[in-house]
C-alpha cells in the first residue's frame, strides 16, 4: 500500500507514542469527568492525612510537632503505590477486546496505567511536598527527593507489570489485591515511625520496600539525613529482577492473552 | 514471519512498497487452534476451534471463507492477523499488515472520537504526519460532525460503527479482514459502506472476508475456501465452493451446535 513508512517505526516507538496519546486523552477525560477535576487529585491525600491527624494525632495523641508533614510524606508515596498497582491489576485484562481486533504487545497496557499515575502525582507532589518549603526549613538533603521518587517509579513499575500479567490467568487475584493493597497501608509506616514499633519487629518492617522508602522520604525531608545507598540499591535491584521477570511473562504469552476470554 | 518467532509483527521496511499481483502474502499450513476453557481453578476443558486448516492469500484477490456459526472462521482470522498463533501448523506472513473491519470493538470509551482514530491509526503502523494526512478524510467520511471531539460514551451505537468502518476504509492495512458484516451503523449509511467495501472488494485490496450468507461471497469474491468443523473441506471457484457448502448445509442441517 505504500503508506507504511516503518524505517523509523519500530516497535517500541509505536508503543511509546500509543502511550504518550492514550495517556493524555485519560488524563483529559479524568479531569472533564468531575466538576472540581485537579482538585480532587489534591483532595483525596488530604482529606487522607486529615483522618490520620485527628485519629492518632488528636485522639491517641501520637502525633507530636511536625506531624502534618510527617503524614504528608507517607500519604503521597502511598497512594501512588496503592493506585498504581490497582489500576495495572485490569490494565490487560480490560483490554480484551481491543487485542482481539489488533495485535498489541501486551506490556503497553501496565505501561499505559504506571505513566497515568506517574503525571497525576507529579501533581500532587509538586502541590503538596511543594507546601513544605513553606512548613518545613530546607535542607541540601531535599536533592536526594527525585533520587528516592526515582527508586519507587522502579519498584511500582516492576510491581504492575507482574501482577498485569499474571492476573489475566487467574482473575481470582483481582479480589486479593485491595485487601492486600489496604493491608500495605498499615505495615508501611504511614501514620507511625519506625521507632514506635517493638525492636524485634524493626528488622521484618525494613523488608517492606514501601515502609523503608517512605522512611527514606522522611529522612532526608524532615531530618535532614543522607538516605540509606545501600538500601536503595537494593530496591532497584530487586525491582528490576521482577520486572525483567514480568517482561519476560509478557512476551512469553504475548499471543495467549487474547484467547482468554474465548 | 514463521511460528514460535518473537518479536513484532511489524513488517520490515523494504517489504512495504507495493505488492506484486498474485504474490502469496500469507500461507497456512494446517494449522490448529485449541482453547483451553478454565471451567474452574483447577479443571481446563480443551477445544479445538481449528483442527486442520491449510490456505494461501495472494495479493490482490478477495478471498471469501464460507462455514456455518461456530466452525472457527474468526479464529482463523485472529491467526491470519497474527493476533493468536495456532498450536500446531504454520503460519507465515510474508511481510503483510493486517487488519480487522471491525475496529470500533476496541474503542477507548472516555477518549474522543479523534483521539481513537489517532490510538488505531498508531497499532495499525501508522506515523503521526500520515495519521494527520487522512484523519480529515475519516472523520468526513464517518458523518459525525462536531461529535468527533466528544467522549465514545455519548456516541450512539450506529455513530460507532461509523467511526469503526471509516478508521479501517482509510487505513488500509495491506490485508484488510473483514467479519460476517459488510455494512455498519443506521440504514443510509449502511448503503453507503456496504457499497464502498463492495468496491474496495473488487479493487486490487486484499481480502478475507468470513461469512456464512453464501451469496456475498459468491458475488464478490475471486476464490473461496469452505471450512467445516476445523478442517479445510474445500478452495477454489467461489462458485462452486458455495455450492458444495449449500449442498452440505441441506443433507447435514446441524451436525455440530454452535459454539
């Protein structure tokens, strides 16, 4: 036919411009959905970390000077985790009918659903980590911010790929997420430190990447520490053992997802 | 691109310019398609969609494949278009692209009416300066006026299928596969498509066109295969293949349920 010009298609790049098109039109259609739009992406952790402050700061009294910014920090990492992982749960899944019209390599879905959440907590963090240049006294250790942002993009990217594509085999799993995800919620150090739970615990909660990276967030925001290299290095390798593992998934079964729903 | 070969379907830049009449594009050979139902965690039911399937597709011929609901005409499709591959048999694509009529079945639902046609132009191999090229011509096409800019979820469901039929007409993919139905949306612009696949048809476009109303293909097809319960039964003259299928079809009124 002629019209093709593949030289200079191949096929990531056709991957990353669907992408780049389909999570624009997302994002557009999110905020044209509800009359507040942008708000309520600055609503949801807020109102969050209000119940946090008025249960344990003001009721159980746990919350002390600089709480606000304390929960700030675990909120936000948090709900991006939490909505990253839910939305990639069904990203292939959903898919089903558009796969078995065209064929689409299959990471593109999970890949769709961690850049939507990537751009909508830019947002939220550039708003609300940004109010603590006026809550909090800078410090130089607030550069290693992008670096432990950078260390959790990894580890959210390697976590969605995985379960994007082991889910479709076992939809089963699309009711164990939440719970599980609600459950990373309580063991990740949202709303406590590290240093209020029992010593013989501290050693397990370091093995939850999430709690040790909120607590690295912490570190170099509010106390004005160097992160844990090592730790870090250690995230990254480990994520990205999982997401060449999940990639791998993906290509291997690329041509069997579309027969699933037959 | 033989079986089992990871990587894109994308064909190789030098294999795209024009294709030369009557060269095979893609080449079948007993090929066979088993689902594997999950009935349950732990129980999977085995059914063969395709047991032996063999076929050629040349350029420029209007292929037409005849077979009774459930025969596994649109399995063979998926297998053509590369978006399953068969268990056992070959398949090979001699650099073709591919493309199903009925697009609009993959339609983002919250996007609008452009940014689809946008979204399929790109899976269909299309670069953003060619999208931008046709997509005036589709959206005239498609009679949707200022709805192209509004969300799916408003669109009627004869507006979809407009959209759906326009986006595949103008992006023509080397090999266009087309699904039982050859007209889409209300009546008038039923005609319309109806008339204009019609010609596409009979002009040097490349077809697979799935049907089970014998009488389409034997109008407008060049060749026709018939295929019973997974296995080829019969290629050549769409004539007398429909023939031989019609005469079938009266001694053996159901042999199989539908799936």
């Amino acid at each position: 036919m002629g019209i093709f010009d593949q030289k200079k298609n191949n096929q990531f790049r056709i991957v990353a411009r669907y992408v780049y098109y389909r999570v624009k039109s997302e994002l557009t259609a999110e905020t044209a959905r509800t009359y507040l739009s942008y708000v309520w992406w600055l609503l949801e952790p807020i109102l969050t970390i209000a119940v946090f402050y008025v249960v344990f700061g003001m009721l159980f009294e746990r919350g002390g000077e600089g709480f606000v910014s304390f929960l700030l920090l675990g909120v936000t990492a948090w709900f991006w985790f939490q909505h990253s992982i839910s939305k990639s749960v069904t990203s292939i899944r959903k898919e089903a009918r558009l796969m078995s019209q065209v064929y689409v390599p299959k990471y593109t879905f999970p890949l769709c659903a961690v850049t939507f959440m990537l751009f909508k907590h830019l947002f939220v963090v550039l708003v609300l980590v940004g109010m603590l240049l006026v809550i909090e006294t800078p410090s130089v250790t607030w550069f290693f911010y992008p670096l432990i942002f950078l260390v959790q993009l990894i580890l959210i990217l390697a976590l969605s790929v995985l379960v994007a594509a082991i889910v479709p085999f076992i939809p089963d799993l699309t009711l164990v997420v939440p719970p599980l995800l609600r459950l990373s919620l309580f063991l990740s150090g949202v709303f406590y430190s590290q240093e209020m739970i029992p010593a013989g615990y501290v050693h397990y909660f370091r093995y939850n990447p999430l709690a040790g990276l909120i607590m690295e967030y912490r570190k170099v925001m509010l106390y004005g520490q160097m992160p844990d290299f090592v730790y870090l290095i250690k995230i990254v390798l480990i994520s990205s053992l999982i997401l060449a593992f999940g990639l791998w998934l993906l290509a291997k079964l690329d041509r069997i997802y579309p027969r699933l729903n037959n | 691109m033989a079986v089992g070969e990871a990587g894109p379907h994308i064909p190789e830049a030098e294999q795209l310019m024009a294709w030369e009449h009557g060269q095979c594009l893609i080449r079948a050979q007993n090929i066979a398609v088993i689902y594997n139902r999950a009935t349950s965690l732990f129980r999977r039911d085995p059914f063969s969609a395709l047991k032996d399937v063999s076929m050629e597709l040349y350029a420029g011929e209007s292929l037409g494949v005849v077979g009774r609901n459930g025969v596994g005409k649109t399995t063979l499709l998926k297998v053509l278009a590369d978006i399953i591959r068969p268990d056992r048999g070959t398949v090979e694509n001699f650099g073709a692209t591919t493309a199903m009529l009925s697009m609009q079945a993959g339609f983002d639902q919250f996007a609008t009416g452009r940014t689809n046609i946008l979204l399929s132009a790109l899976l269909l191999g299309y670069s953003e300066d060619e999208i931008k090229e046709h997509i005036n011509d589709i959206i005239d096409y498609a009679e949707l006026g200022d709805f192209i800019d509004q969300p799916l979820v408003g669109y009627s469901a004869g507006m979809r299928a407009r959209l759906g039929f326009s986006v595949c007409y103008f992006l023509e993919p080397d090999v266009l596969l087309i699904d039982e139905a050859l007209g889409a949306g209300d009546i008038e612009f039923r005609r319309k498509s109806a008339e204009a696949m019609q010609a596409k048809i009979r002009s040097d476009q490349t077809v697979v066109l799935v049907s089970h109303e014998a009488n389409t293909i034997r109008e407008l097809c060049d060749r026709a295969v018939w295929i019973e319960e997974g296995v080829t039964r019969m290629t050549g003259d769409p004539a007398a293949v429909v023939e031989a299928y019609e005469n079938f079809v009266k001694v053996n009124p159901r042999g199989k349920p539908s799936v």
